[in-house]
C-alpha cells in the first residue's frame, strides 16, 4: 500500500483511437512471484500480523505501523517500535492494498471484493466507505484532499472529494499502482507497462512514458521523481514527473513488488518477491545503487518505512506476520 546504472531514455507507448492505450491480448500484468521458502531466517524483529497480511503504511501523524489483514476484513494498527497490536478496524470486502491520505492519520482502503474506497481515521475508528469502479486495487490521497483510485477492471482512475467521484479518467487498460505528486495524479498500467500523468486541476491526461517489461508499483522518491518497479523486468525505474519521462533504470533482484521511499535519506526499498529479501536503493546522487540488503519473512509483497529512523518495516502474506528491521 509511503520515497541507478546507466541512464536511459523513454519514448512515449503508442496510443490507440480516441487516445486510448492498445489492448494488446500479449500483454499481461505482472504479479508478485510464488515465494521460495526462506533459507535464512529473517532479520530483526518478527511478529504476528494477522492472515493475509499485506498491504502495509507507516502513518507519522499517529506513529504507527497499518497492516491490512483477512478474516475478518480489516486494518490493524501496530506500534512500531514493539509490533503489539493497539487496535484494529473492520472493513467491507478484501484488503489488500493501503494508502494513506495527507498529512496523516487516514488510512485508505481499496475493497477489490466490493467496489469501493474506504477512508479509516486511525484516531477515532471512523470509516467513510465511497462506490468507485470495478476492483479498485490502489488508492492515494492528495494534500487538497482527493481519493485517487486505481479501478483495475473498469480501466479507470477514479477521483474522490468528499465521499463521492467527481472524475473518471477511462483511458487506461489494467491500472496498478496509483501515487499521487503535488496537482498530478500518476498510475502505472499494467496491462499496457506504461505510466500516465493527470493534471487535478485540468482533468487531462498530460503524459504516458513506457515502464519497462512489466509494471506494478510506484512509489514517489522525491517531490518531482517517481520510482517504478519493473515486476517482470526485475528493474526499479526512475522518472520525472513533469515532464513525465524516464531519467535511469537499475536491476534490482527477482520480482520487485512492494515499494517504500524515506527521502530524508535518499533511500527506496523495494521488496524482491522472488528471493525473500528487501534491499534499499540510495536515489540521491548520480550513481544510484544497492546500498541494505536484508533477507526477509516468505512472500514479502510489502514495505513500509519510518523516515528518518532508520527502521523498515516487511510484511509476509503467506505466513500472517510482520517484520521490524532495525538497520
């Protein structure tokens, strides 16, 4: 559910009538590879998180680590520092991904199973759930106050103010991953491997750059830089988001999937689905690079970061924990 190698130069996909990406029947999104069962045991601090534990936030205003979990649907709020739960909250339908709104202290919460977005205020327990398209998958919240909503089925963004949509961009084919950037609203489609920007203000698409083999996730490194993992391209991808366009690409690891960005630091870690393992890239300087590898708890599709502590946080879907390295 936050943020390199040779530099290379990204062209525009192309566009099919009415603006409109191709449906291309050989293009499929990538997922999260099948974990191997670890080999070593996993860094730092392990506890449990609940079944199908997944999407993940660390939220600043509250200090407190969010994990989505299953049966029952629902968020559970940790401490951070101990990883003991201090409550949780029931939701409609399937938790998978989490995002947080501005400054904090909201939590949002994409229900694929029901068709809607949540909004969890961690201080009170309120929830305000909103209809959006079919299988909303991501969501991120601007500081003007949006819902942006990744609606994976119905090829849609769905934009929310105040518990109803006022916007509906329809011109992707399978959006993932969503973030938002100042006035801009930026997704990765996986079902096309590209990335669109949105201007908030205009309503109007303003870029769509190539994301390499097989996009999924995105995570803001920096106010103007965006970094993208490259699931099926086992790459992290660096791009500028006005004007939306590629500036480097860095092999990574096996099936990169869930992204966390402390840009105090200059640091985005990305999970490596495929290896059980987190490393942090440092984005900087000129030379990004490898610079914290640690293994991690089977199937660690996401991570969170308290910035500036030094601490990450990785989450096992398979095995229902949580896990606190401390570096």
């Amino acid at each position: 559910m936050l943020l390199l190698g040779s530099l290379a130069l990204a062209g525009c996909s192309a566009e099919g009538a009415g603006g409109k990406p191709p449906s291309s029947p050989a293009k499929k999104g990538a997922e999260p590879a099948d974990a191997p069962t670890p080999t070593v045991a996993a860094a730092g601090k392990v506890a449990p998180a609940g079944y199908a534990a997944e999407g993940m936030v660390f939220d600043e205003l509250t200090a407190s680590l969010v994990v989505g979990a299953r049966r029952p649907d629902r968020i559970v709020v940790l401490d951070p520092t101990t990883l003991a739960e201090r409550r949780s909250v029931r939701v409609a339908g399937t938790v998978r991904h989490l995002g947080l709104m501005p400054p904090g202290g909201v939590v949002l919460v994409p229900n694929e199973a029901g068709d809607t977005v949540s909004e969890v205020d961690l201080r009170t327990g309120a929830v305000r759930s909103t209809p959006v398209g079919h299988v909303p998958h991501d969501a991120a919240g601007t500081a003007a106050g949006e819902v942006l909503v990744a609606d994976e089925f119905s090829r849609s963004m769905s934009v929310v103010r105040d518990g109803r949509v006022v916007h509906t961009f329809d011109d992707l084919v399978q959006p993932g991953g969503v973030v938002a950037a100042g006035r801009l609203g930026l997704v990765v489609d996986v079902g096309d491997y590209t990335v669109s920007a949105y201007d908030l203000d205009r309503m109007a698409r303003v870029g769509r750059v190539a994301a390499g083999a097989g996009p999924t996730h995105a995570v803001l490194a920096a106010p103007t830089r965006l970094a993208v993992a490259d699931t099926r391209g086992g790459r992290l991808r660096l791009l500028s988001v006005d004007p939306l366009r590629e500036v480097a690409d860095f092999a990574v690891g096996p099936s990169p999937y869930g992204l966390a960005a402390d840009p105090g630091e200059g640091l985005v870690w990305v999970t490596l689905s495929g290896s059980n393992a987190v490393v942090g890239v440092s984005v900087a300087g000129d030379d990004p690079r490898i610079v914290a590898r640690y293994p991690t708890v089977r199937q660690p599709n996401s991570v969170a970061v308290a910035p500036g502590s030094r601490t990450v946080f990785v989450s096992s879907r398979t095995d229902a924990l949580v896990q606190r390295i401390a570096r």
